[in-house]
C-alpha cells in the first residue's frame, strides 16, 4: 500500500500514539471508563488466509448474514485480513467501487485521498492514532452519482481469537442523486480470553443522495474491547438514516457523530443498546449543525441486566449562523435488574438565534401499572415483562428498514431477555 498520503498519515499517528497515555474516560464528575483490566501488550494482529466462499467462513459471520443475493457486495475481514470481497456485477457495471480500503488506495488513489480522513484525526486521542497508524483490510465504498442500489453493502469485521488486536478503517462515499443501504457488522463468537477492536468509520454524503446505515455490534461473553469513532457527514439536500445496535462487549467507548454540514441537509439517528452481565458500555453522539436550514431527530433506547454499567450521553450543537434548524434528542434507559447502572446525559449547546432543539432523557423500570394490567387479561407475568420490554425496543427496530437485520436484532433481544428471565421477573416483582 504505497501512497504516499496513507504513509505520512500513519507516521504522524504513530508519534501520537507513542506519546499519548493510555486513556481514562471521566465525565460529569460521576462516571469512568477506565482500561485497567485490558493488557493491550499481549494482542497482536492476526492474519488469516482468504476464502473462496461464504460457507467457509466462521459461524457468527453465515448466521447473521442473509443469502449472497440479497447483497450487492460483501467485504469480511478476520482479524487483520482480508477474507472475502465481492461485488454484485450489476452494481459493478454502475461504477460502484467496493473494496478493501487497502486495495482502493492502491487502485483508486486519487479517489480515496480526497476523502480519507477528512472527518477524523488521530489527534483525538490514543486510540484513534492507534487505528489510523495500524489498520489493515479495511473496507471502501463508493456509490457514483446518480447510482441507486437496491440491495446493501456488507462489511464484516470479525474476531474469533482471544489474543487479537484488530485495527479497523471504513470509509464510504455516496455520490450526488445517490442512494444505497450499507451495513457493517461486529462480530464475535463467545471465547474465553481478551480481545481489542478499534474501528473509524467515515461515511460522506454529497448533495441530493440518501442512505440507510446500520451497525450491528455483537462481540459475544468474550472480553472483547471496542474503542471506535464512527462519523458521518451530510451535505446539501442528502438525507442519512443511521441505526446503531449495540448488543455485546465487554467495554465499548464509542464517539459517533453525525454532521449535517450545508443546507437543506437532513438525518434520522436512532440507536439501541442491550447490556447483561458485567458489561459496560460508554456513548457519546454528537448531532451537530454546521449550516441553517438543516434537521435532525434522534432517538435512543437501552435496556440493563445483571451488574452491567450503560451510559449514554447525547449533545445537540447548533453553530453560529445556522439559523432555521429544527432538530431533537431523546434517550431512554431501562433498568431490569437491581445490580444494573444506567445514565441518560442529553445536553444542547446553541450557538446562534431562530432555531427549535429541545432534548429529553430519562431511566426508569418497567412500569408496574401496565404489567398490572396486562396480568388482569390473562397474560402471565412473565410474558407481560417479556412483552413490555420487546415494545419497548421496537420503535427503534422497525426504523432499519431492513427485514433481516430487523430479525436478528428481536431474535438476540429475545435471547437476552430468556438468559436474564428470572433476574428480570424477580426484579420488577419487587418494584
């Protein structure tokens, strides 16, 4: 990977990263991320050798992918390689450009530089230089102007090793008139040992293109280790849908932020969140607003069991002279166990006049008085809470769109619930 732009960039991080301490998180005075139990000197990346087809990939990646055909393209990376990429021909012949990041700096240079990191710095901290120094494989999307595809693309970052540290770069364009759906999985099987991901994600809409994005992170009862940025910018007239689904980790600290940065831009954001065990969870997203004339909703639901810690913490930023946004905040998170920890931090900073934001947080638990009167028509408790709780998520799960991933998310909500079912009926008995 020879360009030039890659190296300087890699270099530069890695003085950051050598310089920077490993990082301790605090925020409001009352809450901690801390990495005192990740032993970052024993991960290593791994390598892998490429397959030939979907069938010879791991389980946790087949289980949660549907058939070829409904994609229009596929990158999966284990570890630090590359295992599998394809594109749809169709879409190929459109122009589309979909690829390992590493393949399209080398066969689409001048592309690729344009946007490269125009939204992220490995100034931000230890491990955004990390990523930015050290990432391999790594996926790259391009959707030319005009181009509309009906089916997604699919990034796969997979772990199934304890012992590995993964370094993780998306980058995706979507052309003027555009529109396409892109999905990007983190996935782990259950392992006994620890492991690291440390992902950026930039996704860039040009004027009058559309897209729908989804992240589904599920890295299993490993300890596995997520400290990720995921930022998206929206332009002119562009609308981005963007649905975050968090539903396993031992520690996640994630930064993710969307930008409507020119006029007439506009992006829906919604996000779901399930803890269990000692998992904990750190988010904070940013709706920010570069220029007037732009709109924003956001909405985030959680739900908690076992001792698990979730924070999430929501900022509306409105900046001078963007005058006529309209946008909102909301974010919920319930309590299904007594051990469980949850904060809902919406905060606004407005910077200019003639502007509606308003935001909205709360936690709470299962309110008792619709349980009361789900168990006086005949439905068991159990079932009551069961059902109160998959509601609960839904509003967030009908908004992907996408009936597959809509699947997997109720059928792993569910699973949680069976796992935690005593804890929880227990728990809400009590209130």
């Amino acid at each position: 990977m020879p360009a030039d732009f890659v190296e300087e960039r890699r270099r530069a991080a890695l003085e950051v990263y050598e310089r920077e301490p490993v990082p301790t998180w605090r925020r409001s005075g009352f809450w901690t991320t801390h990495l005192r139990g990740l032993s970052l000197d024993d991960l290593e990346a791994r390598r892998y050798d490429a397959v030939g087809s979907l069938e010879e990939l791991p389980d946790v990646v087949t289980d949660a992918l549907p058939d070829a055909g409904e994609l229009s393209g596929l990158i999966v990376q284990r570890g630090a390689s590359t295992v599998h990429s394809w594109l749809d021909e169709a879409a190929a012949d459109q122009g589309v450009v979909f690829t390992s990041l590493e393949r399209a700096v080398e066969e689409h240079a001048e592309l690729v530089e344009r946007w490269y990191m125009r939204r992220l710095s490995f100034e931000e901290g230890k491990f955004p230089a990390a990523t930015a120094a050290f990432w391999t494989g790594g996926a790259f999307a391009h959707v030319p102007r005009g181009v509309r595809l009906k089916r997604p693309l699919q990034v796969v970052y997979l772990i199934d090793e304890p012992g590995t540290a993964q370094y993780a770069h998306t980058l995706g364009v979507v052309g003027e008139l555009a529109d396409c759906s892109i999905r990007e999985y983190c996935l782990a099987p259950d392992f006994d040992g620890q492991a690291l991901h440390a992902g950026a994600f930039e996704l860039y809409l040009e004027p009058g293109s559309r897209a729908r994005l989804a992240h589904l992170q599920d890295w299993g009862a490993g300890e596995v280790y997520d400290i990720s940025t995921k930022r998206v910018e929206v332009a002119r007239d562009a609308h981005c849908s963007w649905v975050p689904i968090h539903l396993g980790g031992r520690l996640t600290k994630q930064r993710l932020d969307i930008v409507t940065a020119e006029r007439g831009s506009d992006m829906r954001h919604t996000g779901l969140y399930f803890t269990e065990g000692s998992e904990h969870l750190d988010l904070f997203t940013t709706d920010l607003h570069e220029q007037g004339d732009t709109t924003g909703d956001t909405v985030w639901k959680g739900a908690l069991t076992g001792e698990s810690r979730a924070s999430y913490e929501g900022l509306i930023q409105i900046e001078r002279g963007a005058q006529n946004t309209h946008t909102y905040l909301q974010t919920h998170s319930m309590l299904l166990s007594p051990g469980a920890k949850g904060d809902a931090i919406p905060s606004l900073i407005v910077e200019t006049d003639n502007v509606s934001a308003s935001h909205g947080g709360t936690v709470g638990e299962i309110d008792e008085e619709q349980v009361f009167y789900m168990t006086t028509r005949g439905i068991s408790r159990r079932d009551a809470v069961r059902t109160l709780v998959e509601g609960y998520f839904e509003e967030v799960v009908r908004r992907l769109g996408d009936e597959a991933l809509e699947a997997i998310v109720r059928e792993r909500i569910a699973a949680k619930l069976t796992a935690a079912e005593e804890q929880v009926v227990a728990f809400t008995a009590e209130r």
